[in-house]
C-alpha cells in the first residue's frame, strides 16, 4: 500500500476493494472444504492469494511485506479481517467452531495453511508490532484486530485514535523548494538506506528548527511527518512500551516517518527511541546515554552555518527582487532575528501585502513578530522588560549618550559590516556586541539598556546572574547554553544584572568546583562574543571585576552620579502632564543628592500620598517622601530637607 495514495486516491481504493473481495472469496471456499471434509481435513497448502494490478498493491500485501509476515500470519490478518468484513465468511465460521463465531489461535492453525506456533510469540510481528490481540490463555482466547488495521486492511481513511495527543501528522507538503537544499539532498538518500532502522539526527544553527522541520517535510516527500509531543508521553514502562508499539504500526501502515524533537522530555524520550523498530527522525542532538541500548544505526546530518547562510541569501535574493527597495532593510532583519529561509519568503509574502508606502516601517516589527515565539525558552532564566521610551527619555552626559548611540548602530550595522565587507568572514567570533554598564544604584543603566532596545525594536530580557550561577557543577553553562540558543533565535537583547556574581577578581584555585568556575566564565565570554545580538552587563562594583575580563568588553560606559543640573532636569520630566501638580520648586528639589532612580521613587511615593490625601502633588509631599527615600538608604537627609524641615 503506498501510504501517501492509500488515503487520496480512489482508484486505489476501488482496486483494494476488489483484490479483498476476490481474498475472502478464495479463503471461504478454504473453509468450506474444511467443513465438507470434516475430521479427514488435512490442511493442504495454501493456494497464492490473487494477484495484484500491475503497479497496485493490496493494503494486505503491503502490511505483509513492511511488518515481514510469513504466508500463515498474512492468511491470519486476513481471515480476522473477514469477521468483521464477510457475513457468508463469519457464517461459515460458526459452522466449523459452534458455537461461537469467534475465532481463537488454536481453530486458525486448524484451517490456515502452513500454520507454525511462534506465529503467537511475543517478539514475532503478530503481538509485538500489535496487529492482534490475544488474551491470557494464548491457544484459546479469542483473537481480535485493531479497528486501525481493519480500516487499514479496508482501504478506510482512519487514524491511530490512541495517539491523540502525542502523535500529530504532517502530510507531505506542496512542491516548494527546501529550505535548506543541501540538508535535503543528504537526508532524501539517506531515507533511502534499507540495511536496518536509522536514527536520523538533524542539526541546524539556532533559529532554523522550522526551517529543518520544513526540509524534512520535502525531502521524505510524499511521505509525511508523525509529529511526536514528548512532553505527553506516558510515565509507566508498560504505557511508554505500548506508545512506542503503536508509533511503530502508524509508521509502517503509512510509511510516514517519526519525527521527535530533542530537548523535550529527553528521559521519557531516550526510553521510547529504545523501544522503536522504526526508523526516525530527531531534531537535535541525541539524548545522553541513548546509544547504549538502541537498537537504530545513528547518523547525523548536519546543516552548517555556511549552508543556512548560503540559503537565506538565496532567499533574500529572490525576495529583494521583488521588493528591491526593501532589499538591505530584509538582509538587517534577516541577520538580527536569524530568519531561515523559508522565514524571510513569509516575511517577504506578509509585506507585499501592505500597502507600498508603510513597507519600509513594517520590516523590523513583522520579523521581530515573527522571531518571538523563538523566545519562549527564556522565560525560566529572564524576565522581559516593557521598553517605553528611547534616547530622548535619558538624562547622561553627552559622551554617554554617544556611546549608547554608537553601541545602536553598530548592531544596525552588524550585517554590512560582517557579511557585506567580509569582516566576519572565518569566525564568529567578536561579532557579538557586549557593553559593560557601571555605576552606582540608580544611575540609569538599565533605562539606557530599555532605551537602546527600544530605539532598535528589540525585545529586553533582564538575567540576575546570581540566579543564573548554580552550585552544581555543569549547571550554569547549561543555563547558559539555553539562554543564549533562545535569544539568539528570538534576536533578543540581554540584560545581565550583577555582572560581579560570575567575573568578580579571581581568587586561587583550590578544588574542583573553582576550575568549573573559570570555565563557566569563559564559556559566557565566548558566548558573548559569537552572540549576534548585544549583551549588556550591570556592575554596581566596576573595580571588583577582573581586569582581563574588562579587557574583552568593548564598550565600557560609565554612569556617573548626576550633578544639579541633570538632577533637575530628571525631577522635570518625572511629572506626566495628567498629574496635579501644587507649588513644586525644581531648583530646591535639584539640591537633593539623589540618582534617577531615587528620585522617580520619591515623585511615585508624593503621588500616592497626594491621591490619598485628595491634594496635588507639591513641595512639602515631595520633600517628606525625599526624607523617606534618605532613610532607606540609610544616608542623612539632603540639605534641602533639612532646611525645608526647619
């Protein structure tokens, strides 16, 4: 049965039909010899089942053929497929074995040609791969046929209803072209090995997970896909027994391809693959220890770097084609978001769709839109920060400012730099941006972070590397490898708060843990440096960082404490224009010695205090919450406070 035809094409269906009719006939005039012949049936050889269409094979013939039945097991699925098919059949059944019409293993060897007892074993097709079930008392209990395989068998469109929930199917998609073709031309000869069940695992650089399920798609075709969920696998050994049991049967009824994703559920995972006779995909390395106990020949394929490379700039060729003026602003975005190539078509499609005018400002959004569900990897190890406002909302001195402009435009500018010029042509390594952010509490580094994300269209994500850092050896680098693999492909942009956590000033290497911990830090600066976004780190402590760390960062900006002048300028902007405002005296208010932060804490207390009260906002709330704010910090209050309070 060519599983891709068996559910489209009725014809098939029509000839399935006749060669089963034609089947039945033959094996009921089987069994009225049997019954005419009574105690002297001897059992004669079988007489060849009828034979097929050129070009045509019997959904039968083919289960025979993929599950490697003997002749006896072949007459078995048949005749079972005949109870429920064939009224003069069941009846003639009846006749021969009263009083019941249902057939056990012993009456089958009785009338079946060239019967053989490990037809019933455990490890032989019938019971192991589920075609039949049989009850305790093998001999005499009553066989029964999955109504999966009776449809089957039927030539009934149907579907393995016990995999709802963990097996979705993928049918072989429109002709269109793979996304990444040189993946596709190694994985389409390698489907094509019969020397024993493959695990086929598929790798690709970060952000290409749909474009390698989209290659897989074209390359098996017509074959489709059956999309594993691990995450629903069952827990019992005898239910993950029976899932991998039932995934085998869907694979070789249709001749569709298993297909599991690596990092989901990798246990349950590892313990399925075991239990496989089938051949399967993986998306991503395989699980640890997996290797040991199974029973596939592994091969990896490998979508390098420079192929996806080469793809998305076919890809980015043909659609700058046809949007030419868009051409360099797809390329930046292609580059930021790690848009494989069957991304950037869609990007293309969605644009063309927009009226020509509002093209050029859809660009980033629609592909930072598209990159975000990328980013859900990050939600266990990162918080998302709502940016609001972009440069005009900060108060630095103006060698800050420019700095913060330049870091901007370097990561614009990343994809002519590196790819255009050929400045990141043999390593990746010193294309990340990274931008170290000193200063004391409240100075403004991480509304600067906001500020250059918003100005860039970026998603911010906040990490607490005092989080990040485990006492289990290993365990920070692999939250590590899991952030930056998801922002990377989601093109997010990266806060790492307490930056002295992992690059405080070395102390001597005393035990095994100090060694992992260099490691860790140099396994995070190389990350930083190969990242094609910008990682931003925040020290409250600049001179506790190791010096050679510092050395390694290229932008180092420094937030100073805000004289009077840029004091006063945060308190004016701190008032939003639907907020009541009493007698407020900047200048005095300028005089206190507080950072940005301080002082947008003292505005937000003085509001509250003002709704509470019913009044505006004005001088002496401000002051008193000033005073406050003083007590938290367990610092004496202001001059201004002092005076006012006199």
């Amino acid at each position: 049965m060519n599983a891709p035809q068996a559910f489209t094409n009725a014809d098939w269906a029509t000839l399935n039909q006749a060669w089963l009719t034609q089947a039945l006939a033959q094996l009921r005039e089987r069994l009225e010899q049997a019954l005419t012949a009574g105690a002297d049936w001897r059992n004669p050889p079988a007489e060849p089942l009828p034979p097929a269409t050129a070009g045509f094979c019997p959904a039968l013939l083919n289960i025979s053929q993929r599950f490697g039945l003997s002749g006896f097991e072949t007459q078995l699925l048949l005749l079972l497929a005949g109870v429920h098919l064939d009224q003069r059949l069941r009846t003639l059944l009846g006749r021969l074995f009263p009083p019941s019409t249902a057939l056990c293993f012993s009456q089958a060897m009785s009338v079946l040609p060239e019967p053989h007892w490990d037809a019933l074993s455990n490890q032989a097709p019938l019971r192991n791969r589920l075609l039949i079930e049989a009850g305790s008392a093998l001999l005499d209990s009553p066989l029964q046929m999955p109504e999966r395989l009776l449809h089957h068998i039927a030539g009934v469109k149907a579907r393995e209803t016990l995999l709802d929930g963990i097996v979705s199917v993928l049918a072989a998609p429109a002709t269109a072209p793979a996304p990444l073709p040189e993946l596709q031309q190694a994985l389409r000869e390698a489907s094509q090995e019969r020397s024993g069940p493959q695990l086929i695992c598929l790798q690709a650089p970060v952000g290409h997970e749909e474009a390698l399920l989209a290659t897989c798609r074209q390359a098996l075709a017509p074959r489709g896909l059956l999309l594993l969920n691990a995450q629903a696998l069952p827990e019992g050994p005898a239910e993950l027994l029976r899932c991998a049991r039932l995934l085998d049967r869907e694979a070789l009824l249709t001749g569709f391809w298993p297909l599991l994703r690596a990092g989901e559920n990798e246990p349950r995972l590892a313990r399925l693959i075991e239990h496989l006779h089938s051949s399967a995909l993986l998306l991503g390395a395989p699980p640890s220890g997996l290797l040991q106990a199974t029973p596939h020949r592994l091969l990896q394929l490998q979508a390098t770097a420079e192929s996806c490379r080469r793809a998305a700039e076919a890809a980015l060729r043909a659609c700058g084609d046809e949007l030419p003026d868009l051409r360099a602003e797809l390329g930046r975005a292609a580059r930021q978001f790690s848009l494989a190539p069957n991304a950037i078509v869609e990007l293309s499609r969605q644009l063309k769709q927009t009226p020509a005018a509002e093209r050029p400002a859809q660009v980033w959004p629609a592909a930072a839109q598209a990159a975000r569900a990328r980013l859900a990897g990050l939600a266990q190890l990162a918080t998302r920060i709502e940016t609001k406002q972009g440069f005009a909302g900060l108060v630095l001195p103006p060698a800050q400012m420019q700095a913060l402009r330049d870091m901007a435009g370097q990561l614009r500018q990343a994809r002519t730099v590196f790819e255009d010029w050929g400045f990141g042509a043999g390593s990746s390594r010193g294309q990340g941006l990274c931008a170290l952010f000193a200063g004391d509490s409240g100075t403004g580094k991480t509304l600067a972070a906001e500020a250059i994300a918003h100005e860039l269209g970026l998603d911010l994500y906040r990490i607490d590397l005092a989080l990040m850092v485990s006492k289990y050896i290993g365990e920070t680098e692999k939250n590590l490898k899991q952030l930056f693999d998801a922002a990377e492909a989601g093109g997010a942009l990266l806060l790492f708060d307490e930056a002295d956590a992992l690059f405080g000033k070395r102390s001597e290497v005393k035990d095994s843990h100090d060694r992992h911990a260099n490691l860790e830090v140099a396994y995070l600066l190389q990350r930083i440096e190969s990242y094609r976004g910008m990682a931003i780190l925040t020290s409250n402590m600049k001179s506790a960082l190791d010096r050679a760390f510092l050395r390694r960062i290229p932008f180092i900006v420094n937030f100073p404490f805000p004289d009077a002048a840029a004091r006063a300028l945060i308190w004016q902007r701190q008032f939003p224009a639907n907020a009541p405002l009493g007698e407020i005296d900047i200048a005095t208010l300028a005089r206190l010695d507080l950072s940005g932060g301080h002082i947008r804490n003292v505005v937000l207390a003085a509001a509250f205090r003002a709704a509470e009260l019913g009044q505006p906002i004005h001088q002496a709330l401000l002051l008193q919450a000033a005073r406050g704010e003083y007590a938290k910090l367990d610092r004496p209050p202001g001059l201004a406070c002092r005076e006012e309070a006199a």
